[in-house]
C-alpha cells in the first residue's frame, strides 16, 4: 500500500517506552543494588533474591495459563516484583519464605485484581507487609555485619551511635536492597536520566519526612541524626523505586504532590511514633489504597471548562 | 424436594448467609480463629434463629405492624440473653473466647434479616426449618472459615496437631487479614460452584453413545468447522476413544 494515503487512527506519534522497556531500565536501575547487597551479605542474599524472582515469574506464567489470558512475563513486571521483594528481605530468610512471598505478591496483590495496571497496592511490598505480619520474627533476623546485628535505625532509635559512614556506602546491617544510600542513589540517577520517574514523589516524599524529623525527633538539625534518618531503612528503596510506581502512585499533577507528602508524614509518624524502627513499607501501601480517592479531588480542570466540570 | 426439605437446602447452599447473601460479616470475620470458635459462633447463632424464627412466627398475628422491628428485637434480645448465661454457665472457656461477640448475635442481621423476611410471614414449621437452615449454613460456613485459618495459622485443627512439627505457622491468617484472605476465596469457590451452568441432560442426548455421536444440526452447515458445537463434539469423541485405547492414530 502507498504510505502517502495510508490512514490510521489516532494516536499518531508514539513514545518508544514500553512497558517492558521501562521494567526493564527499572531493573538495571536495580542492579547497582542487587550487586551491592549480594556482595554486602553473601550468597545467600543470592538465594533469597533467586527464590522470590523464579516463584514470582512462574506464578504470573501458570495464572495467566490456567487462566487463558495473554502470558506477559516477557514485560519483566513480574520480574521486577520479584527482584523488589527479594530486595526487600533480610539475607537469612528461608528460600520458602521468598517462595511465599512471590507467590502472594503476583496472586493475592495483582493477579486477582485484574493484573498489571489493576493492583492497588505495590505487589512487592504488600507482600512484604504480609511476610512481616506472618513470620515476625524471621522477617526481622537480620545478619551481623560489622560490629552490629541491629538495623542503624533500631539502633538509632535505641539512642545508639551510628557510623553514617558506613549507611552510606551500605556497610550495615538490614534487608538486602536498603542498606546501600549510594548504590540506590546511582539508580535513581538512571531513572530520572532516562525520564522513567519524575522528582516530584520522590523529592516530596524525602523533604516532607526530613522536616517532619527535624520538627518531631528530637534532635533538631542534628547532622548526624538527619543523614542516618534518611539513609537509613527502607527510605531510600520506598521512596525512589517503590513509591514512584506507576500503576499505584496518583497521575494528577496536583495528586502527586499530595501522595509525596503524605508518604513522608506517615513515614516519620510510623518512625518516631509508632513502636518499630521502620515505617516505609506501611507507610507505602496504605499511601497506595488512598491513591484512587486523590486522583478522584484532584482531577485537573480541562480546557474550555470551568471548575466543577460545567463548560463555559 | 418438599418444602421443608427445601428450606434447608436453601439455608444451606442456595442462600447461604455467608458466601451467598454475605450477611453477619461481623462475627464470621471475628470469631472464627480457630474451628472450635466458629462452631461455637456458629452454633449459638443457630440456636438464637431457630427459637426466634419459631417465637416470631407464633407471634405474627399478634405484633402490629408499625412496631415490629422493636418487637422482634425484644424476643431476640430476650434469646441472646437466655444463650449467653447458659454458654458462661456450662462452656465458660468458649464463652471467654467469643467474648462480646454473643452479646451482639442481638444485632446479627441474619436473625432480625430471617424475621423480618420470612418468619413474620410463613407457618411455625416452615419457619423453624428456615431457621435450621440458614442456621446449620451459616455454622458449616464459619467452621470451614475458622479450621482453614486454624490449620494455616497455627497447625491445628479443633485443637489437634494437623501439620508436621517443622511447618512455620503462617500468623497472619488467624490474624484479621486472613479472615478476610478466606472468606474471599470461600465466596469465590462457592460463586464457581453454584453459577456453573446445570447440565440439560435430554433422553435422547442420553440415549447416544458420545463416542458415535454428532450433532445432528451440524451435517448441512457452511461454517461446522469454525463452530465451537462440531469442535466440541469431536474433543469428546477423540476423549472417548483414547479411554478406549484405540484412538490417536484415526485422528
């Protein structure tokens, strides 16, 4: 056919991202992290890792089979959930437990709702929160390394001295994605390089919970304490590649401002208020179910209509 | 089927309190930790229906109109409180688990549900069978619920040792989530199982043998070949001939 009277419908310029270009670049973005935490705490952090990646693509590949829907591990979302949730779990868990977990993250998070694009909560953490919640204590058996088994955070919140030296390179103890402030800054460069995330969550997320800190710690503009509140925990993994998740994160401009905010408010209250040293992945996912309800007060005023929807 | 045997079954499986018409949500989800408690839960609410059920009916001629809420409320109340001193007097340790949760049966919606919509206006014996039912269906379903929490949240069932002694219970179903986690996956297994569409089993359908059998509509038909009727008759006709070891090669 001539291309000169060749007609097709809208849209007519197309973005080359995507979808499994941008899982992709997420989880490159990733590696920076993945290498760090397995060289961090051995190879056993490898296994966890292996064990949550094979059960969360085999999960998504025998649902969407049994199911006789289009089966999309090639998009790597599943993949990347796996990779996420494996990030997510101290080095000595079990491999069942990661097995469990990737399970429930595709099934119970995504699957049964409809899929990628459909879940309302980030897979990867929902099943982080119920891995936490089931197996209390595994979930929390973090491995020694340096002088310290305690997470910088627990032992910050204990009053104990931290090496921030050390949370910054990622010398400490913690799950196998969080420890590492400069690995997981180096991916979040790639991602706003490459335009996969934009500042605005991310930024919100981490200057609202630095100011909520300085207001509520307790110590004021404390250097020390500042720099090990946000390179500590999962700060850093929530906010730059779990936070910013497109399917669970508003698309209203104004939306995103008010899901980074509330992201750092309830960070700081679950940290300094709440009885456990860490508060991302609770803080995350009860940010995510709130997400239909901001998109829906803060959907922009369209062109040639006036507030509330009316034309003028 | 008579009716009474009708109402049973309707209590039981076709307007099941709990997956079907989801009603009494509060102590399904609440109480069934452990089977014991659900039975229990379970139990005490079929006692409660069954005697308001019958009161009511007895009743129906009697209670005005304008003021029958207030008025089944009263008989149920009255029930709620005969149960719950005879639980504390004779089953203390169930009655410390089920705690406020057999005080507030007087608000179950099934029971003032079943009175207002059935009770109040069928014959004494009709209503008890309803009662039965729906009782014995609300009952079977939160034993199901609290022994599938029990089994995966503690390794036991009724209080026995089910899963070997190195399963890790998975705490988060005896937890408030994982009541919600089962009840989900009961209403949906349910759902499948009575939408699945009743096979129309005609004598002459009956009467061929399916290894043999085509249909008949399809001899003449331009498009038998796309169409789902002649496929489908050939898949059971191909299944039939492997049972009988001799297919594969003719197809």
């Amino acid at each position: 056919m001539n291309d000169m009277i060749h007609v097709s419908s809208s849209p007519h310029v197309r973005s080359r991202m995507t979808t499994g270009r941008l899982m992709h670049l997420v989880i490159i973005a990733l590696l920076p992290t993945t290498i760090f935490g397995i060289y961090n705490f051995g190879a056993k952090a490898a296994v966890v890792l292996l064990s949550t990646i094979i059960s969360s693509v085999l999960t998504e590949y025998i649902y969407q089979r049994a199911m006789k829907k289009t089966v999309t591990i090639s998009d790597g979302s599943a993949l990347l959930t796996g990779l996420l949730l494996g990030l997510n779990l101290p080095s000595t868990a079990p491999w069942w437990v990661g097995v469990l977990g990737g399970v429930f993250a595709i099934l119970v998070v995504k699957q049964v709702f409809g899929g990628l694009g459909q879940n309302f909560m980030n897979p990867a953490l929902g099943a982080r929160c119920f891995l936490l919640i089931s197996f209390t204590s595994i979930m929390t058996n973090f491995p020694q390394i340096g002088d310290s088994a305690a997470t910088p955070l627990a032992a910050l919140k204990a009053g104990e001295a931290v090496n921030t030296r050390d949370m910054l390179l990622g010398f400490t103890s913690g799950t196998i994605g969080e420890t590492s402030t400069i690995a997981l800054l180096v991916g979040a460069i790639i991602l706003l390089w490459f335009e996969v995330i934009d500042i605005v969550i991310p930024g919100l997320y981490i200057l609202t919970f630095l100011i909520f800190i300085v207001i509520f710690g307790g110590h004021g503009l404390d250097p020390t304490y500042i720099t090990a509140q946000l390179c500590g925990g999962g700060l850093m993994l929530g906010a730059w590649f779990m936070a910013t998740d497109y399917v669970t994160s508003p698309i209203t401009p104004k939306g995103r401002i008010i899901y980074g905010v509330m992201l750092g408010v309830l960070t700081g209250l679950f940290r300094i208020f709440g009885s456990s040293a860490e508060g991302v992945s609770y803080a995350i996912i009860i940010s995510n179910v709130f997400v239909p309800l901001i998109e829906k007060y803060t959907i922009p005023r369209a062109f040639g209509y006036r507030k509330g929807g009316k034309k003028s | 089927m008579n009716k009474y045997s009708e109402r049973l079954y309707n209590g039981l499986i076709k307007e099941n309190p709990t997956t079907v018409m989801m009603l009494g949500m509060c102590p399904t989800l609440a109480t069934t930790t452990s089977a014991i408690n659900g039975l229990g839960m379970g139990l005490c609410t079929l006692v409660v229906l069954v005697l308001s059920n019958v009161v009511i009916s007895l009743l129906r001629k009697i209670i005005p109109d304008e003021v029958r809420i207030p008025a089944f409320i009263v008989v149920i109340a009255s029930l709620v409180t005969i149960v719950q001193f005879l639980m504390e007097g004779y089953f203390p340790a169930l009655s410390q688990s089920l705690g406020v949760y057999i005080p507030l049966i007087v608000v179950n919606c099934i029971i003032l549900g079943r009175a207002e919509a059935y009770a109040s206006k069928h014959s004494v014996g009709l209503s008890m069978f309803d009662g039965i039912g729906m009782g014995l269906g609300f009952t079977i379903a939160l034993t199901i619920l609290g022994a599938i929490r029990e089994l995966f949240g503690n390794g036991t069932i009724a209080g026995a040792q089910i899963m070997p002694k190195s399963y890790v219970p998975i705490s988060i179903f005896v937890l408030q989530p994982g009541a919600f986690f089962v009840l989900a996956i009961l209403i949906a297994v349910m759902t499948k199982i009575l939408s699945r569409p009743k096979k129309v089993k005609t004598s002459e359908e009956s009467a061929h043998d399916p290894a043999t059998c085509e249909p008949a509509d399809c001899a003449g038909c331009a498009s038998k070949g796309s169409c789902g009727k002649q496929i489908f008759a050939e898949t059971v006709k191909a299944g039939v001939k492997d049972a009988q070891g001799n297919g594969g090669d003719e197809a």
